[in-house]
C-alpha cells in the first residue's frame, strides 16, 4: 500500500472521489495529516468512523520512532535518531535561530556518494526515504519541541539528488498552501553535484536555495575528497549552478568544509576566488566536523578567518557557518552509527 501522506491533495481528491466521498472530504483529510499532524487516522475526529476505516484499509500511516534525542549545552540544539517501519534508522536536528527554528532532515538511510568526511556514508545505501518518511521528520519534531518549524534544510543523511522523485515530491507537499505552507525561499536542498539532476531541478519551478558541496577549489583535490568528482567535473557543477540562478533567480551556497592541511591554505583561498568570481552565489565556510574513522581534522579558528578574510578582500560573499550541536555527534550520520556500534555490542 502507498502512503496517505505521500499523497497530493489532487491525488488524495482523485481517490476519495472514487470511495464515493464528497470533494471537500479529501481537504479535510488533507489539513489533518498537514497542518494538524496527527499520529493516526483514528485521531481525525470530524471523519466518519466508516471512511477512517477504509482509509487505514487503503494507506500505510507513516511514523517515526524516537530511539534517542540529544541536546547540547552549548546553544540547545537537539539531534534525533528515528526508527523507521523497517527498523533502521535516520537522523535529524532541530536548531534554533533568531530568524525562527530550522530543521535538517535526511532523505536517505545511508549514502553510496562516499565523500571521505562524512560519516552518512560509511556503511553505503540502505535505501532512500519516501517524502512521507522525509515530511514526518519534521512532523515528529514538531509535536516533541510544540514549535512551528519556519526553515527546512535537506542536508543530513545521504544524497537528495539521488532521491530526486521523492525530493520533488517532499518540497510539493511541504510547501503547499493546504499544509504546513513552508515558503519554498526559506527550504534548502544540498548536492554533492549530480550535475544531470541539478538542471532538472532548475526546470521545476521550485525556488528553492540550492547548495552545492564543493570543498576544494580543483578537480584534483576535489577527488580525493568527493567521488562524485569522477563523474562531473567543477566546471560541469558551476555551470549547472549558473543555470539554476538562471531559472530560479536563486544565489547559490557553495558549501566548503575546511579541512586541516587538505583544502585551507592561502593558495587554495586564492584558487577559489578566481573559480568562484562572477557566479552568483555566496560561500559558506564550515569547520569540518571530524570523525573516528578518518584521520581528516578541522581547520584552527586563525586558519578559518584568514581563509574568509582571503575570499573576502578577493570579492566574493562568504559566511562561516555558526557551529550547531558540536558537543552531540552534530555531523551527519554519526549519531546513527553510534548507536549501531552500541546496539551490536549489546548483542555480542
């Protein structure tokens, strides 16, 4: 069975309508899984039992399973791990910023793109996640923090270009006047630069931010650290990028993890301002969050603004990204592994 909540309100209208119900009734269904947010059919109280009964015989209900929420000390951001229906598991994190909450979710169980400092890829792709599955992450935190969510950003476990029908799908759903009606200007998508999918998602007429993961200022560098540059090259990516601030009108992130002694020198700073100038976009500079499986270490703060203050007096937009829940497995896929290695060693 497809789940209710994967379900546009037109799709949703189309099959009630076949169930002999009236058109308003698929609106009513509609707001409540939405905006209501309800854990089950059973909670939609101006339903009739007898359609609430045929719609738990037609749909799958989507819901997540809290295994672990962890807060930090430091600025109250607070990671999840969910279960899924089949018993794996995905994370998400909720922050808070003075411009209202924001909440990274994943869009995948897993990884296959092997970036070498992210830890979501460690152990490969399980499978990728429904937009119900990606929706109700949001869902879920909504109902445990009692906080509206005003930002969304699709950059924790695995790749959403390589999801990409259930990506469209998710942002649709997300951004629809009938249900939590998030402005598609305040949702953000991330690739690691599936160059293809990039300009199908310029033609989609979402306005969305898009987030390219660069992290070095070569084609060299950039395969040591990404594979995916085996496939496209920077300039392939750039160009993809040009064309979606074409279509959409929206500047592009490109994202760089600073890493010590592999991509932070003053050389490299001074090769990406050249790469980068003329595009329209900004860089957002980001502390690589180290893990135990890579000998990889962040940048010193001295290294990280001499880096910004080098791409600064060159003329290109940069931000450092303000560090969210470091004292709490914060980077993408470590808290899931974590509990893995513990849940196995429980069991040996």
């Amino acid at each position: 069975m497809d789940d209710i909540k994967n379900k546009y309100l037109s799709e949703l209208s189309d099959e009630l309508k076949e169930l002999g119900e009236p058109a308003f009734r698929s609106k009513q269904v509609f707001k409540w899984l939405h905006e209501k947010n309800v854990k089950s059919i059973d909670e939609m109280s101006d339903i009739s039992k007898s359609l609430r009964e045929k719609l738990k015989e037609k749909y799958d209900f989507c819901t997540l399973n809290v295994v672990r929420v962890s807060e930090s000390k430091i600025d109250s951001t607070k990671k999840f791990l969910f279960e899924t229906h089949d018993g794996n598991y995905i994370e998400s994190v909720w922050m808070q910023y003075k411009h209202g909450n924001s909440v990274c979710i994943s869009s995948q169980i897993g990884c296959r793109m092997g970036c070498r400092f992210c830890a979501s890829t460690l152990d490969g792709l399980v499978r990728s996640l429904t937009a119900a599955e990606m929706l109700e992450q949001i869902y879920e935190i909504t109902r445990i923090t009692g906080e509206r969510v005003s930002n969304v950003v699709v950059m924790g476990m695995g790749e959403p270009m390589d999801n990409y029908d259930n990506l469209i799908r998710f942002v649709k759903l997300l951004t629809c006047e009938e249900g939590l009606n998030i402005s598609a200007r305040n949702v953000t998508v991330s690739t690691c630069g599936i160059v293809p999918k990039i300009r199908e998602f310029a033609n989609e007429g979402l306005p969305v931010t898009l987030a390219l993961s660069l992290h070095a200022p070569n084609d060299e560098k950039r395969k040591a650290l990404m594979p995916i540059a085996n496939s496209f090259t920077i300039k392939e990516c750039l160009e993809a990028c040009d064309y979606y601030f074409e279509k959409t009108k929206r500047r592009v992130s490109f994202e760089y993890s600073l890493v010590s002694g592999v991509n932070d020198n003053d050389e490299e700073a001074e090769e990406l301002s050249k790469l980068l100038k003329g595009h329209n976009g900004h860089v957002n500079l980001i502390p690589v969050n180290p893990i135990k499986e890579r000998d990889y270490k962040r940048s010193d703060k001295s290294r990280i603004y001499a880096f910004q203050n080098r791409l600064e007096k060159n003329g290109i937009n940069v931000t450092i990204r303000r560090e969210m829940g470091r004292d709490i497995d914060g980077a993408c896929g470590q808290l899931r592994r974590k509990h893995t290695e513990e849940s196995a060693g429980v069991s040996k």
